[in-house]
C-alpha cells in the first residue's frame, strides 16, 4: 500500500532545489504522480507505507500534507 502527499515549497525556492528533492524521493521508492509550477511551487507523490519517512523535511518546503479527495456541499449559499 503507499500514500500520497502534496509537497509544496516556499515561492522563492529554485527549481533545481525542488528537482534535487523529487529526486532524492524517488531514490527512497517513492513514485511522482505531478509537478507543480504555477500557482504553488512542489509535487503530489505516492510514497510505500515501509516508507514514510522517505520525504526527507527542507528548510524551503511550506508543507507536506495528505493528498485526498476535496468536496463541496451542494447547499444554496445566495438568497433571492
């Protein structure tokens, strides 16, 4: 089984200092699903359950969070 996360990184961080990353995840068994480049900097990865500590922490990464399914209500927010 494996889990996906989104990493992002700070607006001014290189992008070789992100390739480098992805790079380095990949080494760990860890599968890049998408790329990031316009309205946020990082990538969406499936990581192997034995390896969860494989997203290695960078002092230019803003988060890494769960990536999951995003739903809205389907509730009528306007009165007439």
């Amino acid at each position: 089984m494996s889990s996906n996360f989104i990493v992002t990184f700070k607006k001014d961080t290189p992008q070789d200092v992100i390739d480098q990353h992805m790079e380095e995840a990949k080494s760990k068994g860890c599968d890049i699903k998408h790329v990031y480049k316009s309205s946020i900097k990082g990538y969406s990865v499936s990581v192997p359950d034995d390896s969860v500590g494989a997203l290695s922490t960078h002092d230019k990464i803003d988060a890494i969070e769960a990536d999951g399914e995003v739903t809205t209500q389907g509730s009528k927010l306007l009165k007439k």
